[in-house]
C-alpha cells in the first residue's frame, strides 16, 4: 500500500463535519447536517439515517443538495417531517427560510414568511401542528433615518443615517451590530394537507431578546432565555420564562412569566414530559466570577420555586456543556448539550472533565425535585458536540444519540441505549452490555481522514507549581522519541481546554514534522475550581509559568530540541504568546492571533470586555488601583523586551479582540525594529481560523508553516 500523503493546508477544503443532530421520538430516524466546502463557501446538506438493529452501519440518505446550507433539523413528532433552516451561503443578505421536508420524499416547502427577518431557532409543538420560531423583528434599536425593514435585504436601502448609541450591547462579534431583537413567533402548520399553513404571528415583544425555545407539554407554551433585568447592558443575567402563545394579545395571560432564576444565570430551558419540571443550565451565585462552573437546574414548571432552583449536581465542579476546543467539530454552530428529558425523572446533559466531554444522566426524586443519583453515561477519549433524546416509551427505554470525535477522528453520529433502571448508575452500568454498547451509526464525518498519514496525540502529565499539568503531545506517526522542533499551543479562554481531539492547526503542524505541545495550564476549564481560581487576575503569573513548565518536562522527556522552540496561540493564547515573547527569549519564533496587547482599551474596545474583565479579575479603569492591575496584565507594558520574531495574525471584524488593540504591538515593535509581520484578514471574526473563509483559512495555516519554517528549521 502507498504511503498517505500529509494533510497539507490546501487539504481544509476536503474537511467535513457533521456538526447537527435531531433524532425521532421514537427512536427510529437521525438526521443530520453533513457541512463540505465548495467554491470556497461552506455548504450543509441534510442527511437521514435510520437507526435500525444489529451493528451493520447504516448508509445515510441525502435529504437536500445544492449550493444551500441547512442547519438546525427539527424532526416532527411523528417522526414524518423534518423543519430545518436554510439560508444562501453565496450571500449573506438574503434572509434565512424556515423550511419544511418530508423525510421519506416529497415537496420541499419553504413556510410564507411573515414581517420579521431570517429565522434563528425553530421547535416542533407536541402536538406537530404548529412551529415556534425566533427571528429579528422591527422596530430598530438604535438606526436613525429611513432604513431597510426586518428581512429586507441592505441591496434595498442606503446604509443607515446613524445609530444613536443608548446602550453598551450593541455590538457582539459574529453578528456586527445588533440593530434589532429576535422575538418569538408560531406559526400553524398543516403538514398532512400538503399546505405551508398561515402567517407567523408575533407572539413577544419588548426591549429584550428571546433564545433557547422549548415547548411546554401542555402544546400552548413557549419556554425561553431572556434577560429582561433593569440594565442588561451592564449587569447581564439570563433567567428562563414562559408564554402562553394561545392568550389574547394585550392580556395578562400573554405577558411572559418568570419560571426560572438563578442568582447568577441561566438558559437553555428543557421541560420533562409530565410537564412538572423545568431544567436548564445555570450558576446560583450573583455575579460569578469566572471559577464557578455551570451546573444543572430544576425548578417547578410553574413558576412556584423560580427564584430556589434546585442545583442537580452539588458538588461537580465541571462545567456543563463542551468547554474543550477541538474544531473537528466544526465551530460553526453551537451544540445542543442539553438538558434532555429521558423520562419524568431522568435529565440527561453533557459534561466536561479534564480535556473530554460525555453525556451524563441525573436522575431526581418525582416528590421534591432533589437529585437522588448522577453517572456518566458514555466513557472515552471523545469529545462531545450535540445531544438528542428520544424519550422513554412505556416499556422502550430512552435512546441517548450524539455527534461525538473519538481521539483524532472527527465527528460521528453515535447512539446508546439507556435501559430501565431505577438509578443512572444502574442504567450506565446496564449500558456496557454488549447489546447496549454505544454504536458508531456514520462514517461520513471522518472518512476524509483516511486519505493523509495518520498523527499520533500521547498524554504527559508535566510537574507544575500548582500540581501535574495535563499535556498532550501530538508529533507526525512514528516519529518515535527523538526531539524535534516544537511548538506549544497556548489554547483560548482561558476556560478552554485542549483535548484528545486536535484542532486542524495541530494536526497540519504535526503533518509538517512538528511536535505540538497543547498544555492544559491553570485557568483551563473542565479541571475544577481550584485549578482556575490561581489565575483569575493573574494573566502572564502562574499560566505564564505552567507553559514554562509544560516545555520543561517535554525537553526533559528528550521529545523537544531547545533551541527549535516556538509558540503560537490564539484569542487567550494570543495574550499569552504576546506576554511570552516580552518576558523570555527561550523561543525562536511566535504566531499570535487576535490576542489582547493592552488591556486598559480592550476593557472598554472588546465587544463584551467590562463584563470579562469583572468576572476574571483583570481590573477596571474607574480607580488607580484598578488601571494599574490593566496595565500590569498587558503585553505591551513589556513589549520593548521582545525580540523573538513575532507572526501577528488578525481577524480584522473581530469584536472580541478587536485589530486596533494589537496594531499596537505591532506598531510598537516596527519603531523598535524588531521582526514583525501583521496580516489582516477582511471581514473575518473572532474564530476565523476555524470557521472563516476556506482561503483565508488556507492562506493563515501557510503563513504559520512558512513562518515556524523559516525560524526553527533554516
């Protein structure tokens, strides 16, 4: 057999990635989102696999083609018709449809829009015959003069004559400026007769946003996330409500409820299916600061224990959710990590822990809500993306499926059954049954894989202050033990963590005979309060001497030459590799991407830094003590120290980084003369490098080799 070529940077347009799920009520369908490359703009299509008996893989069928991209499959409840969103990835004016699909064959059928612009979430009544749905809607937050209506395209009008600015949140990266709300809309739906049904109907209204949909049981309410407090702008706080979408407009039946809140946040509210309970993702402390991890939450569904949500998991100190990067999984969309219902009684969510993220089960009392057992459901090197339930059906028990990597490969659809039993330790332990073992059901997210050589990932555990530093190690497959030029890998956050799945930048490094070092220092997440608290307010302290540590033990393993040593990072690991080049000369050559150089303006430039900078401890200009605790975390207070070749990367739309913040370096070190390159990337955000431009994408993984070539292997 010939050897696998290397994955090469030219090779990003070959990646695929199932990156979407839902599964039917009964148990019987998946369907998925298959996203590819083409001409240089990302495509999804919608794939339906039949979830059938025994181990044979299924062949997925394709439900949609063309030059469209489709997101977020909603499957009816009986199982016949899918609801996805599709929008034109050709041209991003055109407003996003919600359209209708039946899964075995038929008429695609786009729903009549209404008076709003393009459709965000979408969610199935329990009864199939109507779809909730969020969009943006008028009138306009802050433009001033004649402008273009929600769902009219900008072709249509002039830019607008102003923006009277009231409020710090009108801007969030990814999205520019937030010149309107998303509100919730129903629309009726009559599948069967083969018609696209009414008009939507505008069901909330307000000076606020709604996220995070969920159908109550009884068919007439809305669940949803909305931060309706005094100054969200300021003191920003998410708690759940409800609407009855039935009510007369105008009634107080049809004023939004509160049913749940938690003293710092919450969202994502899912209800069980006897209608008694709410769930959602939160945090009961006021005002967090960055080391307290999400937990589960359960309040009555009626609004009676609202403000006394009952925490599900005391004492889990990890966050719910993936907190772990790996863009294997796309980063183009959010999962869906829960909370699901199993059954009255059984919630089921992801969870992250050292590096990986698995779905895990609690299981509460029906009486007082209080949790009585929690298990991990699936075990392994994987990294969790989205979640789907089908829920149990008399004596059919739950079907969990997941979109999951496993180690280096990329994404795949996955189920498990969870069998009857009365505890989720019993049903985790029910499920290592052969028949109840967690079976791959695709092929279609990895095999892009199998054309290039294979990279080997190993995991060290690296001697550090605060205690042993989980490090993984990626290097070209079979390179052995010998040293070889290296560069470590400061990962984003802080409260990101690197795991067994690598990002393609590592993967393409190590392709191109590089070890990748990839240290989880203190600040990752998915280690626990005491790992992360060290560092709040402590940016370039014990994290800068964790990486130090990391590259210590690897030289000491004998995998890593010294003097071909080089550092790159991205967001947080930008802050740092811009700290570390001013504060050591031990590397020979640094990328650093859409970092922080100054964070006295990034407090206020940063689209969400007042509220970042709070919850980490960084500091705050309104006093002298404040400014100073700014400038002693800022690359650039050290920046006439640096003279490791420095490769500046920006996303030049960046909002949470914002270019203006690193030109500073950058012009700082020209009048110095030291080597310096910034490349700016146009209309690129926060995560370009995993979900831009497929040729700028190219183009930044080129510069990255050409550059660590040049400097650590003349």
């Amino acid at each position: 057999m010939a050897a696998r070529p290397p994955l090469t940077p030219a090779d990003i347009r070959r990646q695929v990635v199932v990156e979407e799920l839902d599964v039917s009520a009964d148990g019987l369908t998946a369907v998925v989102v298959r996203r590819t490359i083409r001409r240089d703009r990302y495509v999804g299509h919608l794939l339906a696999i039949r979830l059938e008996a025994g181990r044979r893989v299924p062949r997925p069928r394709a439900l949609t083609s063309g030059r469209v991209r489709d997101t977020r499959p909603r499957i009816s409840p009986d199982g016949r018709t899918v609801a996805f969103v599709r929008s034109d990835p050709a041209d991003d004016d055109v407003p996003s449809a919600l359209t209708l699909l039946p899964i075995d064959g038929g008429t695609l059928r786009p729903l009549r829009p209404g008076a709003h612009g393009g459709v965000a979430e979408i969610a199935w009544s329990p009864d199939g015959r109507r779809l909730a749905f969020t969009a943006e809607v008028d009138p306009p937050r802050f433009l001033v003069g004649p402008v273009p209506k929600a769902g009219m395209t900008a072709r249509n009008a002039d830019s607008p004559r102003a923006r009277r600015i009231t409020r710090t949140d009108w801007r969030w990266d990814e999205e520019g400026h937030r010149d309107r709300w998303t509100h919730l809309f129903v629309v009726d739906v009559e599948v069967a007769a083969g018609k696209t049904g009414s008009r939507p109907r505008q069901v909330t209204a307000g000076d606020w946003g709604v996220t995070d949909i969920a159908w109550q049981p009884d068919g007439r309410t809305v669940g949803f996330s909305a931060d309706r407090g005094p100054e969200p702008d300021l003191i920003p706080r998410t708690t759940i409500w409800a609407v009855d979408v039935d009510a007369d407009p105008g009634s107080n039946a049809a004023e939004p409820r509160e049913i749940l809140a938690a003293g710092g946040w919450a969202n994502h509210p899912a209800f069980s299916p006897d209608g008694r309970w709410v769930a959602a993702i939160g945090i009961t402390e006021p005002e967090p600061l960055d080391d307290l991890s999400p937990t589960l939450l359960v309040a009555r569904a009626d609004g009676s224990t609202a403000v006394d949500p009952t925490d599900l998991a005391p004492g889990l100190d990890r966050p719910i959710g993936n907190w772990v990067d790996s863009d294997l999984t796309g980063w183009m969309v959010s999962g869906r990590h829960g909370p699901w219902w199993a059954d009255d009684t059984t919630v089921i969510a992801t969870v992250s822990d050292r590096g990986r993220s698995h779905p895990h089960a609690v299981v509460i009392d029906s009486v007082t809500g209080t949790p009585v057992d929690r298990s991990r459901l699936i075990d392994g090197d994987i990294v969790t993306h989205t979640l789907a339930v089908a829920p149990r059906r008399g004596d059919v028990p739950p079907l969990l499926a997941y979109l999951a990597t496993d180690g280096a490969r990329a994404v795949e659809l996955h189920t498990v059954t969870v069998p009857r039993g009365t505890t989720a330790a019993s049903a985790a332990a029910a499920a290592t049954a052969a028949t109840d073992r967690p079976r791959r059901r695709t092929t279609v997210g990895s095999a892009w894989q199998d054309r290039f050589a294979p990279i080997e990932m190993r995991l060290v555990q690296a001697p550090g202050a605060g205690g042993p530093i989980d490090t993984w190690i990626a290097a070209p497959a079979g390179a052995g033990d010998a040293p070889l030029p290296t560069v470590v890998d400061v990962h984003g956050g802080p409260l990101g963590a690197w795991a067994p799945s690598p990002h393609v930048e590592v993967v393409l490094l190590a392709s191109a005979g590089y070890r990748v070092v990839l240290p989880n220092i203190r600040g990752s997440a998915t280690y626990g309060r005491d790992w992360i608290r060290p560092q709040l307010g402590d940016w370039g302290g014990v994290d800068a001497a964790d990486v130090h540590s990391a590259v210590d033990h690897v030289i000491a393993l004998g995998l890593a030459d010294p003097e071909r040593l080089g550092v790159m990072g991205l967001s947080y690991g930008g802050f740092m590799v811009n700290w570390l080049v001013g504060t050591t000369d031990r590397f020979k050559a640094a990328v650093s991407e859409n970092g922080v150089t100054n964070q006295i303006s990034d407090w206020a430039n940063s689209d969400s830094g007042p509220e970042y900078d709070r919850a980490s401890l960084l500091g705050d200009p309104f006093s002298p003590e404040g400014i100073e605790k700014l400038w002693r975390q800022s690359p650039l207070r050290n920046v006439a120290a640096v003279r490791t070749p420095l490769l500046m990367l920006q996303a030049e739309a960046d909002l949470r980084c914002p270019a203006h913040d690193n030109e500073q370096f950058f012009i700082a070190l020209r009048h110095l003369r030291r080597t310096v390159e910034f490349v700016l990337y146009p209309d690129e955000s926060h995560v370009y490098a995993s979900s831009g431009r497929p040729d700028r994408r190219i183009d930044r993984n080129e510069r990255i080799l050409a550059w660590f070539d040049r400097h650590l292997r003349p």
